[in-house]
C-alpha cells in the first residue's frame, strides 16, 4: 500500500523564503513514530505504515527544501529495532532500495545530497549497496543535506566515540588533557555537522529513545500528536512556526 500526499505538482522544487518565518532551523532533526499504530488504526499488517511512510520522507523533503532548511536528519532505524519480528526487520531492511528506486533521480534534481550516520558496517550487503549507490550520485551535490540515521542508537555512538577516543589518547595521539567538547564531538557520527536546532516527534510520544543523546543537548522539542503516515506540509509548517517564536539563551538569560 502507498499512500501519495500530491503537495507539489511539480518535481523541481524552488526555494521559497516564507516571510511570516523570521528564522528556520538550519539543521532539523525528527523521529519518525507511528507507522505500526498508523495500520493496526486501518486493519492492516504494520508493513502498511513503513510502506506509507516512504512516501511521506520524499514529501518532508520537498518541504525542507521549499523553506530552505539545510540539513534533514531522519531516525529511520534505531540499533534496537532489530528486536522486531524478522518480518518487518527484513522488510525495513529492504525499503531504502524500494525508495531510492522511486525517489533518487528526484533528489538528485534538486541537489540534495545523501548521507548516514549509525553502524553502517552492520547492515546486510543488499542494503548497504543501495545506499551507497546513491551517496555516490549525490556526493557532489550541495543543497539539501539528508542525513539517514540507521542502525543509529545514542548510547552505542557515544561508546563507540569514549573506546576510540580513549585508545587515541593511550597511542599518544591525543593528550588527555586537551579533550573538551569540541574534540569529542569529532568522535560522533556527526561530526563536521552543527547540532540540530529542532527536533520534532511524531505520534505522541514525548521521549528521545536513544537519539542523537549528546547533540540534543540545547536543541528545541516539538511534539504532535500526528502518525507520521500523516505528517504534512501543514503540520511541518506549525513546528516551524513555533520554534521561530522560541528563544534559545543555551543556558543564559
């Protein structure tokens, strides 16, 4: 089952500057949640809602372009979905082939370019070559960044960054003491990308479940109550439009 959200008719995105927005968040991260309730809601299996749910990133990133938003982060598949039936596992592990198939020589028209973050290495071969084929299409493009985080989990970047980092100061290629934030955060997946100023969640749920745990730190929430095969330009525009009233003091007053 697809479900196709027609918000614009034409493939070639203009950049647009709404100017009722007097700032847009310049790295926007968001959780994708509600893609099993979303079918289970309709009598159908949950593979319905990963399906639908597709179609749903392609128009995200129409209206992430359209309001000139720079870098596109999406929880796609955490290191603990691998806890779900194999069914779905297998079939989650087979939809970045069945996307980019569809929507890839779209993203290369409007510039956006590719990218992942998460272990990587621990993906089945099918998957990683797809993906990698389209990285390497989009490598040269500079729009739109959109940042894949699959096989993400917080915890295991941040243990992964503290060994290496660890071992980096044991082979005397790093004194311990000129680690400060900025050296460790060059240990994250993410590195060389600034934190994301907002991150938005879908369905309900008002919890990060082990999400870009450091880079969040100073990041502003929005939350709706929304299944995200239901998300939409609309409802994107209301986040927008609450984190432009927002004012971040990081801290200060």
């Amino acid at each position: 089952m697809s479900m196709k959200l027609p918000f614009f008719k034409n493939k070639q995105i203009k950049v647009l500057k709404n100017t009722e927005l007097s700032k847009v968040p310049h790295h926007l991260a968001i959780i994708m949640d509600g893609n099993g309730r979303w079918a289970k809601k309709r009598g159908l299996p949950r593979i319905a809602g990963h399906k639908a749910a597709m179609d749903v990133v392609q128009n995200t990133v129409r209206t992430a372009i359209k309001y000139d938003i720079k870098i596109l982060t999406l929880f796609t598949f955490s290191t603990e979905n691998w806890k779900r039936p194999r069914p779905e596992v297998d079939f989650l592990m087979k939809l970045p082939k069945e996307f980019l198939h569809v929507y890839l020589p779209e993203l290369i028209e409007n510039n956006v370019r590719i990218e992942t973050i998460g272990d990587f290495e621990g993906l089945p071969e099918g998957t990683k070559k797809v993906i990698n084929h389209a990285k390497e299409k989009t490598r040269n493009n500079d729009g739109l960044l959109l940042n894949f985080a699959i096989n993400y989990g917080g915890r295991f970047e941040i243990m992964k960054a503290v060994k290496q980092l660890a071992a980096d100061i044991e082979n005397k290629e790093l004194q311990a003491d000129a680690v400060d934030e900025s050296v460790f955060s060059r240990y994250l997946f993410t590195n060389g990308l600034p934190d994301p100023d907002l991150l938005i969640r879908t369905s309900g749920e008002q919890r990060l479940s082990n999400f870009l745990l450091w880079q969040l730190a100073y990041s502003e929430f929005w939350f709706t109550d929304t299944l995200w095969p239901d998300f939409n330009e609309t409802i994107f525009y209301q986040a927008l439009v609450e984190y432009d009233q927002r004012i971040r003091r990081y801290g200060g007053l």
